[in-house]
C-alpha cells in the first residue's frame, strides 16, 4: 500500500471539529485507562535553540508518531516556527497509512481540547469570549468556536491593540470577533482563553462563579499565562496530569498543590452529571492544556474516518 501525505489543507479538511471533540473525549477516558500507550515525549536540541520533539501513541485500532521540530529563530527567516507530520501505521502489522501535517494536526486538536472543556464545564453555550493572544493557536480557536459556537461574540486581546486589530480583520469573516483594549473590564465574559507564551500572566483576575479560564499557550515552566489569584479561587483541572506537573508552568509558578489538580478523564468518566455538579456554576473552573501524543491519535482516527 502507498503511504498518503495529507498536506495542511487537507489534513483541516480531514478533522472537523465536532468529530474531533467527541474522538477527543473517548481518547481522553482510554488513555487513563491505560487502553493508549502514550509515553513522555523525547525533545532532543537543534541548533539556535530549536527542538526536536517525538511523541508516539498506540491504541489497538491504530498507532501513531508525531514527529516535529520548533525553530523559533524561523521567524527571522519568514519560515513556519514548527513543521513535521504524524504518520499513521497499523498496529497489527506495522504496515504505514498515511501522515498528517503535524502543525495542522496538533494545531486543530488543542483547540478540540479546548472545545471539549467548554462542553464538559458549561452549562450553556457561551455567548462573550476573550482570546488572549493573535498567533497561529488563536487562529485555530476562531476557527474552532466558529465550527461549534458560531453565535458566540469573541473578543481580542493582543501584546498591541495594533497586532488585536490585525488579528480580527484577518479573521472576522469566520465568526463575530472584536479588538479589545487593557481599560476595557473583564465582566461580561463566559469564557476566557489564554493562547500566549508569556513569561508573566497575561490574565489574573479573581476567580468568578460562570466564568470558565483555560490556559493553553504556556508549556514549559518558566511559561505563566494564569496568574495565583486566578488559581487559588478556582477548581483546577488538567487534559494529562502527568504532562501537566512537568508543562504547566502556570500551575508551577504558583506553588499550586497537585493533590487539588484534577484530571479531565475523572469528569468524562462518570458523565454529565458529574460535569454539571463540577462546572463554572457550582464553582470556578480553570482548565489547563498541554496534550499529549493520545490526542493526536484521536485526530489520527477521526481522518481515518473520514477517509473511508
């Protein structure tokens, strides 16, 4: 059989949101089963600060292997920080699939993650959302809220009112998106999304019943998106417990005691009414992502899928 490459139009095509966030869903229950093996991802050093990152996964319909590399000094070079692909092979035989674009994939499944726990903590569709930060992460969201929450009103916060206003241009034809500056207030908001690689947090505010925090840029722990006072007033909940005590610099930086951290799979586990007695509701919630290789072979099935 000849390998098929899908290129990052195609693999968008190949991963529609809705399907992703149900695929997503039952990969997160299997994964603490223990029914995916999904090591630590291995990062090995490139030249100028670049990495390396291999990340496996198998389950025993397929397994997978995404393999990228993170250049930051590409922006110098008007290159895509991040290339690589996901190959995809059968588990019984070994024989290769197909490959994904591995930044489309791992771009299109953060953002199903994200999705994901909207659904599993609020009640309701949300109506106000703030996206902080305007880069590739935030571009995948706009198209992810408008695939799934189309009615919603997204605002943006950006490192500029300049780069907020560029951002929405560039992508208001997707969904209702609007510039937001610093004197603005906070209120209104059902959702707030952080998508930066800030060393220092970009929201903190006191944590509000309603109010849903997910904190998706920072994965290393000098990184903080999520500022203490945030943290302290809220349940806390992770996509991958074990990646998050090494990733989540948010949670690290604040000191956060790991026996208060809970993992997404617990709530998806036991269903909606567990979901509804742990949402923004009945208390706040800040939901921190930093994925894992089990989340690309979610997307992996959901290609397979739509492929036939």
């Amino acid at each position: 059989m000849t390998m098929q490459f899908f290129d990052a139009a195609a693999t968008a095509r190949l991963t529609p949101f809705p399907a992703l966030v149900d695929a997503l869903a039952q990969a997160c229950v299997e994964a603490a089963r223990g029914e995916i093996a999904s090591p630590a991802r291995l990062v090995v050093p490139l030249n100028r600060g670049g990495t390396m990152l291999s990340m496996p996964a198998a389950a025993r319909d397929l397994a997978i292997h995404k393999l990228v590399t993170v250049c930051p000094v590409n922006r110098e070079r008007s290159l895509p920080t991040i290339h690589g692909h996901v190959s995809v092979c059968d588990p019984d035989t070994g024989e290769a699939l197909l490959a994904l674009d591995g930044p489309t994939a791992t771009g299109r499944r953060t953002a199903a993650v994200t999705l994901l726990a909207m659904r599993t903590f609020s009640s309701s569709a949300p109506g106000e959302i703030l996206l902080v930060g305007t880069g590739t992460q935030a571009a995948h969201h706009v198209h992810a809220l408008a695939s799934v929450y189309p009615g919603a009103r997204v605002r943006v916060r950006g490192s500029s009112l300049a780069r907020a206003k560029a951002f929405c241009e560039e992508h208001g034809h997707l969904i209702a998106l609007s510039p937001m500056t610093d004197a603005e207030t906070l209120d209104s908001f059902d959702a707030v999304i952080t998508l930066t690689t800030s060393r220092a947090p970009v929201y903190d505010e006191p944590a509000r019943h309603g109010r849903l925090v997910i904190g998706v840029g920072a994965f290393t722990p000098e990184m903080a998106e999520i500022g203490a006072r945030t943290l302290e007033g809220s349940r806390l909940y992770v996509d991958d417990l074990a990646g998050a005590k090494h990733e989540a610099g948010d949670f690290i930086q604040a000191g956060v005691d790991w026996a208060r951290v809970n993992a997404l799979a617990d709530v998806l586990a036991v269903g909606a009414t567990a979901a509804s007695s742990t949402g923004v509701d009945a208390e706040p919630v800040v939901f921190k992502s930093v994925g894992c290789a089990a989340w690309d072979l979610a997307a992996c099935r959901v290609a397979r899928q739509v492929l036939g």
